[in-house]
C-alpha cells in the first residue's frame, strides 16, 4: 500500500493537482466548480495477499496482487483526472483514491475525514471490473445491488470424556454439526422464499484425538442479505436458535457476529439517468451477494455503484488468475465522462 500510494500522489502531482492525504494512505482531489454542488467519483486501491499465477510480464513478484482489480479502478480514475485536467464544470468534483476497501473498510474512515457537508455531494459513482459480463458492457440495478454481511464465530464450550465413556461428557463435535444443520432451517423456513439471504459456514474446527468426546468446536461462517432489516432479522434468528441450544445440551455457546459493510443501495434517479446515457450499453442485471464498502456512500449520499465487465467467465475476482484486457480502462474513462456531461445539462 506505501508504494501503490506514493505512485498515486506522484501521477496527481504529474498532471498539476495537489492531493490532499484522507484515511491514512489515500488521496483526496478537490476540483472547485462554479456551484456548490458536488460529484464524487471513487477508486479502491488496496490489492490481496495472493500469490499471482497469472504468466505474462507485468505480474505481481510479492505474494500480492490487485486480485479484485483494483489496479484497474485507480487507472480508470487516473484517466479521468488527466482528461478533465485544466477544465472548470459546474460541479464541484471530488475525485477519491480510497484504502482499505478489503478490510476494514476505508470509506467509513474516509466519511469521517471529507473536508466538506456530505449534503453538497448529488452523486458520488464508482466502476468494478467485473470478469462475468461481456467486455465493455456496464452492469447494475436500481436500489440494492450488493449485499450486507457480517463474520460469524460460534464457540461451543462442551465437556471432555473417554470416547468409551461418551455419556460422561458433552460433545461439541455433535452439538456443532446439529447446529450448524438447524441453522440452515433459518434460510428455509424461517426466510421469505423470494428474499436473498447467505449463512455460511467455511470453518468447523473441533477435537484433538481421535478416542476423545471433544470440548470445544468453533464454527466460522458469513451472513449475508440485500436489506439492512433482513441482515438483522438473520442475526435475531441466529441467535435464538443458539439460545435454545445451549438449554437442550446444557453447554455454553459463544456467538460473535462482526457486522461488515451496508447493503450498495443505487440511488434510482441516478440509476435513471445512467440508464438515459449509456443506452444498450448498461444492462440491469440481477443483485449479487459480494460485499462492498461502497455501501457506506450509499447511506450518506445519493450514489451509483456501476460493474465494467472484461469478458474473462473463466477467471473470477478474488482470484490467483484475475486479470482483464486493458482496453477496458479506457472505456472505464469514457464512463465517468459521460456521467460528468449527463449533469452539465442539467438546470
């Protein structure tokens, strides 16, 4: 991250700006209008601890790699800023190079740091390279387009015993995979079949050897929901079956959830209007279940979270293999230019 930022802020100075540091490691370039008004257009820039598998020459050398592409957003942004330099619009523009998108989730540090009234802001956009859309084709939805989440860490304190003796002791090898079963029962009996909801389990850990009834076992999943009330509604849930769980096997059960980042909730007039710009080329598709911290602008100001697909269905983000063509960026640039022109026009 100290070398991704410090090429940021050299690009910047390059093209005559002067950047103003925001959150630690990113940058901030205010561009004065001829109203108070205010667009933001955003870029992540922190990459994963990955080890690239991807073979042509520019690949990553550090066990680390723009994974999500977000080398790709900082590009797009850095294009933008070179073909809008020099020039005055009616906005106040606010170009944001934001960190720690990955974790924790920078943009909750950045809205605590904007040197200005978030009600100035009248659209706040960002682009997401996204491999499972057509190369050049633009994707999102009105209203929720990304999911909430939250981490999940259930610890189940049994009560060792000789395998021989099993009667003596309280399995939490047992209780962990009851529960971790009943706990599906919320999705399918407890969820309206025509709402979207995740809980997931990725890790059940548990025992030490074989002849033993095991004390402890540690379960660790995500839940995940496209409206802040159903992501609540998960953990009420969630916790109640626990509740009753420890009663019937008379154990301790520990439940931590660590809330994530807000549903990316589109803002449907700004959907609109993008919709009027780019024609054929935005496609309303379905909502998908990634996080994003993006939510957090969305519950502030009105915003637009936009997918730029790069036409690689083979390949997906998060990735070893991530990679896209980089003839993308430049319609990336072209994207946030035409959002700029579509509110110049505007009275």
């Amino acid at each position: 991250m100290p070398l991704t930022s410090a090429t940021i802020k050299s690009i910047l100075e390059s093209l005559g700006y002067t950047p103003i540091l925001i959150a630690k490691s990113g940058w901030l370039v205010i561009i004065p209008g001829t109203s108070e008004d205010i667009l933001m257009f955003r870029s992540d820039m922190d990459g994963l601890p990955l080890s690239e598998k991807n073979t042509h020459d520019y690949r990553s050398t550090n066990q680390n790699m723009h994974a999500c592409g977000h080398d790709g957003h900082m590009s797009m942004l850095l294009g933008f800023a070179d073909k809008i330099q020099g020039q005055t619009f009616h906005q106040t523009l606010v170009l944001l190079f934001q960190p720690a998108e990955e974790s924790p989730g920078g943009a909750k540090m950045v809205l605590e740091e904007l040197p200005f009234e978030l009600k100035r802001v009248k659209g706040c956009f960002g682009l997401h390279l996204y491999p499972q859309l057509p190369l050049h084709q633009l994707g999102s939805k009105p209203y929720g387009f990304m999911a909430t989440n939250g981490e999940i860490d259930i610890t189940i304190h049994g009560q060792s015993a000789h395998a021989g003796l099993p009667h003596q002791g309280k399995d939490a090898v047992v209780i962990a995979s009851s529960l971790m079963m009943s706990i599906q029962s919320i999705l399918s009996r407890n969820t309206n079949p025509l709402e979207s909801k995740v809980i997931n389990f990725g890790v059940l850990k548990a025992g030490e050897v074989r002849n033993s009834v095991a004390d402890t076992a540690l379960l660790q999943g995500t839940l995940r929901a496209f409206s802040q009330q159903g992501y609540q509604a998960l953990k009420d849930n969630l916790h109640r079956m626990i509740q009753a769980y420890e009663v019937m096997h008379d154990v301790r059960i520990d439940c931590v959830i660590r809330d994530g980042y807000p549903v990316v909730y589109n803002d449907p007039v700004l959907y609109t209007q993008a919709k009027d710009v780019f024609k054929d080329q935005l496609s309303e598709i379905d909502g998908v279940m990634l996080a994003e911290d993006f939510g957090f602008y969305t519950e502030v100001m009105p915003s637009l979270f936009l997918f730029l697909g790069t036409g690689n269905p083979h390949t997906s983000l998060h990735s070893p293999t991530f990679d896209f063509d980089e003839v993308v960026l430049e319609t990336g640039v072209n994207a946030y230019l035409s959002l700029l022109e579509s509110f110049q026009s505007k009275p």
